[in-house]
C-alpha cells in the first residue's frame, strides 16, 4: 500500500455483502453510508472462484464482457468458465483451495494502456459504443498478504507466493460497477 493510506477491513461480522474478509485501502474506493460496493463486486468474484458458482460469477462481472470471456476461452457457459478459471488457479496452488481473506494490493484509475485495451474490448463486443457510458475505471491488484488453505483444512499460505497476482477492472457502467 501507498504512504498514507487509510486501511479499511470489512467481514461478514460487520457487513453481510463481504462473503469474505477484505482490506484495502478506502480512498480509492466508492463508498455510501458505509457501503462499498466494489468491494462487494471483488469478495463476491473471490468467492465464485472459489466455489465454482457460475451464477455469482455472472452477477458480478459485466454480462456482454463474460458471454465474450466464455466464448474466448471455448466453453459453453459460466459455470464451465468459473470451474475452468477455479482449475487453473488450483493448479497453480497445488491443488484445491479456499481464499480465506483478500488483500487488495493496489487500485490504479490511471491505467491508461490497459483501459484502452479493455475499452475497445467493450466496443467491439456489443451493438453500442460501451466505453462511452463509462464513467469509472480502476485497475486492482489482489495479493500480498492475500491468503488461502487447502480443501482439506490444512495450512494457511500467501497467494503472493505460490500464484501471480489477480487483476481485475472494476467499472462504472450506466451507473452500476461491474467486473471486466
């Protein structure tokens, strides 16, 4: 984290929309009354990934830009992306695996060469010019002192050590944050 960041850390003791517990650094996220839905977007992606859940996973990522990842990656559905995503995570941890808490290492809104790459992605994909009903983006580094165990309980290790880092976009579209 950046000097001076102000370090939030929310669960589902404190607030039921995080599924798992998750810090970061809260000035360069949204916040309402105490709610911080971007937040939410990432605990609820963590937590499709790592249940296979195809149904959260679709609820959190923009819909025209997941039919366009399950094309690329040839499946057929988001349950099949999610467990192929899940697969290949597995495979890098060595073997079945739980996130158990997210640290959400960076947020980058000046990303310009990877926005630009995800916004003609966007416009390519659907009958509109998405990237101009954006109004936000932000690139995010989940890693660090992220952690996981294994399915059967045992241990607690980094993400950092045994995986690159998750990058996700979070976007503003028509006014509702998405995944990219």
């Amino acid at each position: 984290m950046s000097y001076g960041a102000t370090i939030t850390s929310l669960n589902s003791t404190y607030d039921p929309n995080v599924k798992i517990p998750t810090e970061f650094d809260n000035r360069f996220f949204a916040e309402s009354d105490g709610k911080f839905p971007e937040i939410y977007l990432v605990s609820d992606y963590i937590y499709a990934l790592n249940n296979s859940d195809g149904e959260l996973m679709s609820e959190t990522v923009y819909k025209p830009y997941l039919d366009y990842q399950i094309k690329e990656a040839g499946v057929e559905s988001a349950d099949e992306y999610v467990k192929a995503s899940h697969d290949t995570l597995a495979q890098s941890l060595g073997g079945e695996f739980e996130i158990n808490y997210i640290y959400i290492d960076s947020c980058d809104e000046n990303a310009d060469s990877d926005f630009t790459r995800m916004d003609e992605i966007l416009d390519s994909i659907g009958d509109e010019k998405i990237s101009e009903k954006v109004t936000s983006r932000k690139k995010i580094t989940i890693g660090g002192y992220t952690t996981y165990q294994m399915a059967d309980g045992s241990g607690e290790f980094s993400l950092a050590e045994h995986s690159d880092p998750i990058l996700l976009y979070i976007y503003q579209i028509d006014g509702e944050y998405y995944l990219i």
